[in-house]
C-alpha cells in the first residue's frame, strides 16, 4: 500500500515509521532526512501548492522554493544537491496516483505569501507577517484538495494537538484549532472516501507520547503511526 502524506513531524515522522507495513512515497525520519522528504508543510494552501508542484502544475521561482520547501533551503540543507532533490520530486511525481492514501495535516490558518506564492515561516523568519484564513476559505480549500485527488481514492485529514481533549479540559480550547478541527470533520461527514485524525484522541488516553505542547516523542510518533494504520489505513482497504 503506498501513502503519500504531506505535514508537520507530527505526520511525516509519524508515516516514516511504516516501512513494514505501508510504502510511504514522501516521509522524514529525522532532521530532514527521510523518503523523498522536501519539506514540512502546515495549511491548506501549501497543500494545493506541492501537489502542483510535484504534478508540474505549476513552476516556483528558486526565491520561492528556498522559502517553501526546507531541502530547497541552503540555510537548512547545505549538502543536499540540486539534482538530489528534482529526484525527490520526480519519485514522487511518478508514484503519486499509485497511493490509496492521501494523508493531509491541517495544523494552521495562518498563510505567509511572497510575490503570490505560498511559503512558510520558518524559512522567511516573518512570524508576524501573515493573513488569517478564513473558514469559507478553509471549506474551499478542502473541496479543492478532495478534487485534486482521484474521487475513489481514500483522504486522511490529521489535526493539531487540542489540549482542551488531551485534558479534558474547556478551559484550554485553542480556538483556532477548534474551528480548523470542526470544519474537518463536518467536512468528512460530506464527502465519501474523506477521513479525519485527530492525534489528541491518542494522547488523552497517553500524555507520555508528547511533550506536553506540540510534538510527539519518538514512542509516540511509533503510536501515533499505529493509531493511524489500525484505525485508519488498513482498516478501510477495499
């Protein structure tokens, strides 16, 4: 079964842990070192950006590249060639309407743009520099995403960690989280072959699998994998 993810080290690390069971088409294991790894990516729209990307859809200037993808950054990938990464991509071009999962972490509605382009920012160091998307907007993007995929074949959502589940607790909702999460899920209700993970649900029942803020442990990652397979992956295979 080959899966194709696109996220946070919550999720690429998370798939990485998978070789035995599922062939992982874009994953990390560790300090961007992974399976055809490119980058880290948290929205809708950098979302719809890499599938265009890697289908040729669309050309990104190196500016934009060097401030989307963590491997295009010299700053973070010094050793890695060129040529190494249009590899990557190619890899990932050529398997990607093999998969039979599509897995999408939606962590944030903040999208950073440069000249038009989406880019992340990590790379840009404008943390403040953002437009806040909104939850029509969100909605969009999701219908676009479910129609860039093949409509017979199965899209996995993964959330942030909610803090006000992992502690059962209200007075810890994140509301930007909340609205992100609620969306999903009414959206997969909708829409066949569309699926949602929400990783607190696994860390309410287990606080030791995380920091107690935004990352999984590695034990947790190794769980967080085998939350999805059983509970996800393997159990809807046709």
């Amino acid at each position: 079964m080959k899966v194709f993810s696109s996220g946070s080290c919550r999720l690429v690390r998370a798939i990485n842990n998978g070789h035995n069971k599922i062939i992982p088409i874009h994953s990390m294991f560790i300090d961007f070192i992974g399976n055809n790894f490119l980058g880290k990516l948290h929205n809708t729209k950098q979302h719809i950006q890499f599938i265009k990307y890697i289908n040729d859809d669309i050309i990104l200037p190196d500016e934009i590249l060097y401030n989307f993808l963590v491997l295009y950054n010299p700053k973070i990938c010094r050793d890695n060639p060129r040529d190494d990464i249009q590899i990557s991509k190619e890899n990932i071009k050529q398997q990607f309407y093999d998969c039979e999962w599509y897995i999408f972490e939606i962590c944030s509605l903040k999208l950073y743009r440069m000249n038009g382009f989406e880019v992340q920012h990590e790379l840009t160091g404008k943390f403040d520099d953002y437009i806040l998307q909104s939850k029509e907007d969100l909605i969009e993007d999701l219908h676009t995403i479910r129609k860039m995929i093949p409509p017979h074949k199965k899209i996995l959502f993964q959330t942030h960690f909610r803090p006000n589940i992992i502690y059962n607790d209200d007075n810890r909702v994140i509301e930007k989280r909340e609205l992100i999460y609620n969306v999903i899920n009414d959206f997969c209700k909708k829409n066949e072959n569309t699926y949602l993970y929400d990783p607190s649900i696994l860390l309410q029942s287990d606080h030791s699998l995380f920091d107690g803020d935004t990352h999984f442990y590695d034990h947790g990652l190794i769980k967080s994998f085998e939350f999805l397979y059983d509970n996800f992956l393997c159990v809807n295979e046709e």
